[in-house]
C-alpha cells in the first residue's frame, strides 16, 4: 500500500509523517525538516526516522558556497550529498524489506524525473508499504505517473 499524506504548503504534511512514525516506531526514511528566517525558508534538512540523523539537502541561491547540486527548482538548490545519502539508504531499507518506508516530499521535480524520481520507482516496484508526501495539487499526476497501485490518501 501507498498512502500519501496530502494538503498545501505549510499543511502540516512533514509534522504528520513524523507523528505517524512515531506512534507506530516502524519502519524508517527521511523526512524533509525547514529552517526558517523570518517568514523565509532558508534551507532544508534531511532527517533519518531511526537514526534521527541529518544532513543538508537544500539550501538557497543566495547561501550557494561549494556543494556539488543535483538538482534546482526555483531559488532552491538540492545537494548531491544529501540526495545520494537517502537514495543509499532507501535502497538498504528496499533490501531489509522494511516496511513501512517514509519520504517526504514528492513534487514537480519527480514529475521532471528529477530529485528522487529514481529512488520513488525503486520504492514502488519493491510493493512494500510507503508513506510519502505530495502537495494537494500534484497528487493524481503523481499517481498516474508513477502508476501508483493501492493508494490511501491521507488529508492534512
């Protein structure tokens, strides 16, 4: 089963995943934590679910020093590290069949086949339980991209 956690920005979709996660202490994957300046994001940070480890993964334009990117959606830049980091985790996860597996966030770069669209087919094509994050709006093209089969949308 898929089940996507839904609503628009700032909904509360990542406070949810993490409440889940907890309730349950199951499974394991990344969350995507925001920092903020004033009522700016200023960057964002991965978090590990069992290891409550973390790492940067996206930080502005304007903060740009050294970092190899992979990727940029609007003035938000996704570090390669952070990004190679999860995908090497989830693949683990995929091989220890656990389950479920938590991500957090799915948007317009997956729908690009950018970010982590290549470790979302991973996750799919494994069937195992996921719970993952995608804005209201991008919800059924997600869906219909990824031919996401057995879905529980989850409204925040």
């Amino acid at each position: 089963m898929v089940s996507i956690v839904t609503g628009k920005i700032n909904s509360g979709k990542t406070s949810f995943m993490l409440k889940h996660y907890l309730t349950n202490l199951k499974g394991d994957g990344f969350l995507s934590l925001k920092t903020m300046e004033g009522s700016q994001v200023k960057r964002y940070d991965a978090f590990q679910l069992s290891t409550n480890k973390d790492a940067l993964l996206v930080i502005k334009e304007e903060d740009f020093d050294k970092e190899v990117i992979q990727c940029q959606i609007g003035p938000y830049l996704f570090l390669e590290e952070g990004m190679k980091w999860i995908e090497s985790s989830i693949i683990k996860m995929i091989e220890n069949k656990v389950e479920p597996i938590y991500l957090d966030e799915i948007g317009l770069l997956e729908l690009d086949d950018l970010g982590f669209s290549n470790i979302l087919k991973k996750m799919v094509e494994s069937n195992l339980e996921l719970v993952i994050s995608i804005r209201t709006d991008l919800v059924e093209q997600i869906i219909h991209k990824y031919n996401l089969k057995d879905v529980l949308i989850i409204c925040e």
